[in-house]
C-alpha cells in the first residue's frame, strides 16, 4: 500500500496520551493495517480510525488533519512519489452503462453532477481520456464551472490524449480550445500525422508500448515530470480498465444516474478483462455517497490516500504540548 510505517523507535504507545486512551494499541494499529491484495493492484487498505479509538481532542485534531489532507492529496502524492495522483471518473446508469447500444450518451447524468465534474477539472493539473473517447464524443475537456474556456484560458488543465496510433483528428474540439494539450504515442505514429498533429498546436509525446499500447506507468512518469501533479481520467473504459488493472489508479469518482439502459452492446465503465472472482475484484477504501440533484456520487480510494498517511505519533505530541 502507499501508507509508510515510521520506524519502530518514532512509535509511541497511545497510553502515553491521557487524550488517547485505548491500552497498549499503536497508534498506526488504531488507524488498521492494510489488508492483503487480491490480484488486482490497489484492493485492500488501511481501517478508517473510529471514533471510540480516540479521546476527543484528537478527534477534533484528527478532523482537522483529514480535512487538510483530502484538500493537498495531489500534491501530498506527488512529493512523495514524483507520480500525480490519478482520478478515475465515470458517469453510469443504475445498470452499469455509460452511453446506450448506439453509442448515445448525453447525458447520463443531470446539471448537478455534470458541474461537480467540471469542478473536479478546474481543480485538477489534467485531464485524460483515450482515443475512442476523441472519436466517439469530440469532447472539449475544458473546465467551465463558472466560465466559458477562453474567459479563463490560464486555468484550463493540460489535457491528455492516449492515442497509441495518432488518430486523433487535427480538427478535433479538444485541440481547439485554449489550453495545453498533450498527445500520448508510441513509435507506431506515423510521422506525418504526428507533424498534422503538431501544427495544431498539440505536444506528441513517443512513450514505450506495452501490448501494442501506450505504457501508461511511463506516461504517469512522464507526467509527474512536467511536473503535473493530478490527473482526471475520464474514459474511455478500456483505458480506465488498464489503469485499474496496472494498479494505477489513486481514487474513483463514480457518478451514477437513476436510469436504467440495458443492452448487451451498450459500453460499461470498465472493459478489460476484469477480475475472474470478486475475491480478487477492486473495493474501494474510505468510501463515501453523496447525492447532486437526482444523481449519487460514490467516490473511494484504490491506491495512495493523504489521510491514511497521516502521522498520528505526530498527532501524538501535539496533544502532549
């Protein structure tokens, strides 16, 4: 897991805090170990704190921290790990579908929850989608929470295209828009699509290939580089699954709506090959529903989590001050 252990001589014993009864418990031990991984990357995680673990002035000072934590969490993992911190979003319908079998899909969601998404961008270094996302939607990508994009083009996040072969098209709306944009290759590009590419003002950037793919861990890496410190993945579903599986994913923003699509050629959130058991399927850590108009939003951790790594032997001397 992402949570680092401080050495043995930094632990102290909670009896040692007249605020944080509990015997002879760890500090980390009250906060839960992580639980063994399953065969897909990031299952498992730390026990949230509960409230009966500690006295209440460090549930008050405990508060504090997770709420700092959760606000700084991209940077918290980006100066530890020199990656960003990955979000992956999906909006679906109760029975799991993102758009019906003719590939139609807005919208899914109501006003409520599509703001919230544009919120998430305005807040985030990138946005990142694949190339069947381009093909199929034209999508702008922009963050428009209370503006339209070229009233504020130095806010617009980078905007990452996962397109292996270069079959994005130069008019393409997410090429259009003021911003940065960012298009994820591998030597498989031809050269003159990437030089049409180019002249549209987009940075083809030639990473490793995996599986005939772009080798995303080399993309994050790339990223962290350029010294972007979030990301917000947005679909398509085999790109999301890929993440997924590669245990790259940091946290999941899953918007559902109350509307039931069917259809066995109706596209889900995840593709891949997803897990054989659900044993071995990804469940979430630190889980929470929140309701936007008509919609429900469950969000959760999968991978590097800025509350689970708080230091609570320094918690520990705060209250002894």
């Amino acid at each position: 897991t992402a949570r680092e252990v401080p050495p043995d001589g930094e632990l102290q014993r909670v009896e040692q805090l007249g605020a944080l009864p509990g015997g002879d418990r760890d500090p980390l031990e009250a906060a839960g170990e992580p639980a063994q991984r399953g065969t897909l990357p990031g299952q498992g995680g730390a026990k949230p704190i509960e409230v009966g673990d500690v006295g209440l002035d460090a549930r008050v000072l405990l508060d504090e921290r997770e709420e700092a934590a959760a606000l700084n969490e991209g940077f918290a993992k980006y100066i530890t790990t020199g990656l960003p911190f990955v979000i992956a979003k999906f909006a679906s319908s109760l029975d799991g579908k993102i758009a019906t079998s003719t590939g139609d899909s807005k919208w899914i969601t109501g006003e409520e929850a599509r703001r919230r998404v544009h919120q998430v961008r305005d807040a985030v270094d990138a946005v990142m989608v694949g190339v069947n996302t381009i093909l199929a939607d034209d999508p702008q990508l922009t963050a428009r929470p209370d503006a339209a994009p070229r009233e504020r083009p130095e806010r617009q996040p980078v905007r990452v295209i996962v397109d292996s072969r270069g079959r994005t098209p130069p008019a393409a709306r997410a090429l259009r828009d003021p911003g940065k944009v960012l298009l994820a290759a591998t030597s498989a590009i031809d050269p003159a699509r990437a030089q049409a590419l180019e002249r549209a003002g987009v940075e083809v950037l030639v990473l490793p290939e995996r599986e005939g793919m772009v080798d995303l861990a080399a993309l994050l890496k790339a990223l962290g580089q350029r010294d972007i410190t979030s990301v917000l993945v947005e679909g398509g579903g085999n790109l999301l699954a890929s993440l997924v599986e590669d245990g790259l994913v940091d946290k999941v923003m899953a918007f559902l709506a109350p509307v039931l699509i069917g259809g066995r050629e109706a596209l889900t959130p995840l593709e891949g090959r997803g897990a054989p058991t659900m044993s071995q399927a990804l469940r979430l850590r630190r889980p929470q529903v929140e309701v936007l108009g008509e919609d429900v939003l469950i969000s959760g951790y999968a991978g590097f989590c800025a509350v689970e790594q708080l230091n609570l032997t320094n918690l520990a001397k705060e209250l002894q001050r």
